[in-house]
C-alpha cells in the first residue's frame, strides 16, 4: 500500500470516529456509512457521497498500537 492511500485511509478512519463520537450514533457492521466531506491535498472539499459513493469500496480498518512502540 502506498504512503498516499494510507494517508487516505487514515483521514478517513479519523473523521468517521469524530463523526460517530459527535453524533452519538453507533455504526454496526454492514451499516452504511454516514455522510461526511473532507479536505484533499488538491485544496478541495471531498464529498463522500457525491464524489466517492456506489464508485469504489470503503474499507475502514484500525490498527491498535500501530504507531506506539511496544
């Protein structure tokens, strides 16, 4: 995986648990993903919905102590 798709996957990881923190809403498993934008390096706003939605897959992950050293 590049260093750029991960930095995406990252954004995107943190936002949805900013969004889920905030809207005190809880996300299961097959849920859909709420709606949410975000800055691109291109300095544009990205929409989920609009831009990414029923185009390509959204895979979240989360790696505990990913960056800790353990």
């Amino acid at each position: 995986m590049s260093k750029k798709n991960f930095s995406i996957y990252l954004i995107v990881f943190l936002s949805i648990i900013i969004l889920i923190r905030n809207s005190g809403a809880e996300i299961k498993i097959g849920d859909e993903a709420p709606s949410f934008t975000l800055p691109s390096t291109q300095d544009r706003l990205v929409d989920y919905y609009k831009d990414y939605y029923g185009k390509y897959h959204l895979i979240i992950t989360f790696f505990p102590a990913a960056f800790t050293p353990i």
